[in-house]
C-alpha cells in the first residue's frame, strides 16, 4: 500500500443502491397504502357500526377522481417522510490518517487517532474506545443510527492501520445488569438509570442517547441487551 493510500481519508456509509431503493421505494408503498387505504373506506362504510364512523363515511363519500389522487398523494408524502427520518440516521464514517469523524443528521463525532485504542462494530452499535475503556465515538442503533456495513467499515479502518477488534467489545465480560437502586454506582447514577429505562420503554431514540452520555460523564459506560440495561465503569469519565 503506497503512502499516497494511507494518507488519503476514506469515507464509509450505507451504499448509494440501499439509499436510492429506500428512497424510491417508500413513497412507491405510501401511495399504494393510502389507495388501499381509500377502498377500505368504501368497504367499511357499508358495515352498520363501526368505530371512527364520521371519518370512514368522510372518505368513502369523497367525489372521484380527487378521493383516489388525494389517496396516492398523501400516502406518497408519508413515504416522504420515512425517506426523510432515513436519511438523517445513515451514519457517514470518516477515517483520517490522524482522525476519526461521524456524520449522522446534525450530530458529529470526532476522536484523534492518538486517543484510539480499538474500534469495533457489531449490528447494534459502532464504538471508538479510548485508552481507559471509555467510548471517544459511540453510534448505537437503538439512538437512531443506521450503520455501514460492518466488512466495510472493518476494511476501511484496516486501510489506515487503526486497530480493528474483529470479535467486538473487548469489555463484554466485565458488563453488569442494572437493576433498580444497586449498589456501587456514583452519585446520581440510579437516577439516570431509571430515566433511560423508561426512555428504552417508549422508544425515545434522543433521549435514549442523551442519558448514555450524561452516564458517560459519571465514567459509566451502557449498552442494552433485551431491553435490560448493562453497565461497567471505565477508567476515567469521558470528555464532555
């Protein structure tokens, strides 16, 4: 590998064929669900109860053609939307000779490659570990990220001579199942705790992510696994 390889930075994110079928793909399926949508309307306008009767009668008596173009349009402009949430959740890897950065909606991360002691990726989540175990980069799945695929992101790190760890977390072991008011957790950990359990429960991606890092800040480090939330301490907290 020449240095002119080593040098220049590699950019790694979900692949233009995946992007542009989600892209054409759902606003397709919208449309086609807000016309079906349309003639069950028809169909249950005939039924003698049922419930949201004033809004199923509302669509069924709309005048043709505008009932059916209305259908496909808002169907179509639902899809839209999807496109739109995707998009802000691909997450776009840059890998610099002395830096590593992620893209993902408005939110950036970044840590330079002399504070990087491992990276790894799994389905889940993509983490940059620093020397004391702490997470310099963190982009989990369930905080809204949509991530490359993993042999790419593996070859791309490989390219810059970043030290990939191929069978994932090397802390995996050390992890501990939170449950309420445990014992050994620093100062105002439980309370966080417990704010995120009931995040995890109504699927709050924002707030999901922003108690991780407030636990971060504590030199506590999260990850869950069937809905349970497992912790373990890192030698230092992270940066703010």
């Amino acid at each position: 590998m020449s240095k002119t390889d080593q040098d220049a930075a590699i950019r790694v994110r979900q692949k233009t064929s995946d992007r542009v079928l989600v892209a054409a793909g759902f606003p397709v399926l919208g449309a086609g669900a807000g016309f079906l949508l349309k003639l069950l309307a028809h169909w249950a306008s005939t039924w003698p109860w049922i419930p949201w009767k004033g809004p199923v009668d509302l669509i069924a008596k709309a005048p043709e053609p505008a009932a059916t173009i209305g259908s496909l349009v808002l169907g179509a402009l639902a899809g839209v939307a999807v496109v739109v949430l995707a998009e802000r959740g691909y997450v776009t890897v840059t890998i610099e000779r002395d830096r590593i950065t992620t893209d993902r909606g408005d939110s950036t991360q970044s840590a330079p490659r002399a504070a990087v002691s491992g990276v790894f990726a799994d389905r889940k989540r993509l983490v940059v570990l620093g020397a004391q175990g702490e997470e310099l980069i963190a982009e989990y799945k369930n905080e809204g990220a949509d991530l490359p695929s993993i042999e790419r992101l593996a070859e791309a790190f490989r390219t810059h001579g970043y030290p990939w760890l191929p069978d994932g977390d090397p802390y995996q072991d050390t992890y501990r199942r939170w449950v309420a008011d445990m014992p050994g957790l620093p100062p105002g950990g439980n309370v966080l705790f417990k704010a995120r359990a009931e995040a995890l429960k109504k699927s709050e991606e924002k707030e999901i992510g922003e108690l991780r890092r407030e636990l971060a800040r504590l030199g506590l480090v999260v990850h869950d696994t069937g809905g349970r939330q497992w912790w373990r301490e890192t030698g230092a907290p992270a940066s703010p």
